[in-house]
C-alpha cells in the first residue's frame, strides 16, 4: 500500500496529506513496525490478517512520489496488481470514499508522476476532499488543512479509507467497488473504475501488496 502525501511537519494536517494517515491508521490496526527510511520512502512491512503486506510513504514531495514508490516496489518484488495507492481527490465531495483499478491522474500530480514510473493499472483508494470554493487555488486547497467543520468527521473519513483498503486486500478490488461505490441515495453500485478506464476489472484477488 502507497499512501500519498508531502513530508514534513507543515503538511501534516493538511487535505493532500490524507494517504499519509490512512498508512498511519493502518501500521496501528495491525500492529506493524513504526515505518523507517528505505528507498526515498517511510517503508514498513509484516502480516495483515493472513496476508503479508508492505506499506510506504513517499518523502519525496507528492509531484515526485513516482521514483520512491517504483523502488519500493521493486526491492519487494511486487507487482502492480497488487500495488493499493491512497490519496486525495478533489472529484468526490468531502468524506466519500471510492475504489477503482487503472484510469487516467485527473490532474492529480502524485499520481501524474506515479503513472510516469509505475504504470496506471495500479488500484486506488480515493478519499474524497471536495472541490475548492471559486475564489481558492486548487493547489493553495489541498496543502490547507481541514476546515473546523471538516475536523469533526476526519476520524471517520480515515477510518473507511482504511476499511476499504482491508476490503481490496483480503477480497479483492471488485469486492471493494461494489461495497463502497455506492451512489448516494441509490440501491445500486456505481462501477466507476469499469466506467472511467478499460482494464478495471480485478483480474486476481491480491495475495498483499504494497
């Protein structure tokens, strides 16, 4: 698992750091070593139920987080189906949480750099953080931290992000699109990945990953 985000103490709260805390929540909920520096990255790495995983934070900043993720992946010998990217998206309305494989970066610059050196068939777990008010740069929006109002459901935002994450690793990307892309106010799945690229289908259900 990759979460996305920009290093150092300035950005830690912000909404672009949000991939950042899911790897967080997550090191916590299985009780994983404290991440270390390995390869441009925080890397750690042990068992998620029966499942071996590897988790990294790029600390190159987000616009170059392609290399870092690429070598990590590479020294653990993991291939991209299995690779689970986390991060921010400013298409979906704060606190949604959706799940796809594959499509294009949207203009989001981790990803724009991950495709660069990754590929794009990777799957993701995108946390939503709204679209900026009209006046906001978009780039002064994610590096600023949540809104007071916001703060109070943060927790529970990370929290479905890190349930989705579980979802796509013990059962599967497909599993995990029809659970959490659901469209509000309606009965049915929303198969955005199936949608918005070919090649979104889950070919295999991943053994781990990173």
């Amino acid at each position: 698992m990759i979460g996305l985000g920009n290093p150092g103490h300035r950005y830690a709260g912000t909404r672009h750091n949000v991939g950042f805390r899911v790897v967080d929540a997550l090191v916590s909920r299985w009780g994983l070593p404290a991440p270390k520096d390995q390869l441009g990255a925080k890397v750690t790495s042990g068992a998620a139920g029966d499942e071996r995983v590897v988790l990294a934070m790029p600390q190159a900043f987000m616009n170059c987080s392609g290399q870092p993720a690429a070598s990590v992946r590479g020294w653990y010998r993991v291939t991209n189906e299995n690779v689970v990217v986390i991060h921010d998206d400013m298409d979906l309305p704060f606190g949604q949480v959706r799940v796809r494989r594959g499509g294009g970066h949207g203009g989001h610059n981790g990803l724009r750099d991950l495709h660069q050196h990754l590929g794009p068939d990777y799957a993701r777990v995108r946390v939503g953080v709204s679209r900026p008010p009209p006046e906001w740069d978009p780039a002064d929006y994610v590096l600023s931290p949540w809104s007071i109002t916001e703060q109070a459901s943060v927790a529970e935002v990370i929290d479905r992000a890190v349930e989705a994450v579980e979802v796509v690793l013990h059962a599967g990307v497909e599993t995990a699109m029809n659970r959490f892309n659901v469209r509000p106010g309606r009965g049915r799945t929303a198969r955005e990945g199936s949608e918005e690229a070919a090649g979104s289908n889950d070919p295999s259900r991943p053994a781990g990953g990173t």
